[in-house]
C-alpha cells in the first residue's frame, strides 16, 4: 500500500496512511501561528488536519510516496516520529 511521507528539510514529519483503495488529496494552508503550516487531507468523504511542526522562512517542504509503515485499516492514519 502507498503512502505519502512528509518532509521538512529532508527529515520525515510523518506518514499519512490512507484506508485501504481509497483516493486522497493533501493540501498546506497557514495554520493559527505566524510558524504554522495545516496539512489538510480529504479521504473520500472525510477531512482531517495536520498540523506539522513549525517551519521557518526558507525551510523546503516536500512530499514523496512510500510503502506503508503499518497495515493499513478502514480508517486513514497519520503516523508522527517522535521529534526530538
């Protein structure tokens, strides 16, 4: 199953696993702070937000496909490392 891996500067943020056949869309928006960026992912009927860590001016965001760290389920998932 694909995923899709969040990066910031090269270093993962977190997974978004989807439900398993399912079709998603992702999107970044300014969150409530100055630093804030809101990931939104629509999954079929459904929304969620995510919010990353804070990013500051000249920081690149990228995104790539992977294979799915955990099974996937009925319900989309958003898998976070812990961030030291």
């Amino acid at each position: 199953m694909k995923s899709l891996e969040v990066l910031i500067d090269g270093i993962s943020v977190g997974v978004f696993v989807p439900p398993l056949g399912a079709t998603f869309a992702f999107s970044l928006c300014n969150g409530p702070q100055e630093d804030s960026i809101v990931a939104r992912v629509s999954c079929g009927s459904s929304s969620q937000k995510w919010c990353l860590p804070a990013v500051r001016f000249g920081q690149r965001i990228s995104f790539r496909m992977i294979e799915s760290p955990v099974n996937d389920g009925p319900q989309p998932q958003i898998i976070q490392p812990e961030i030291v």
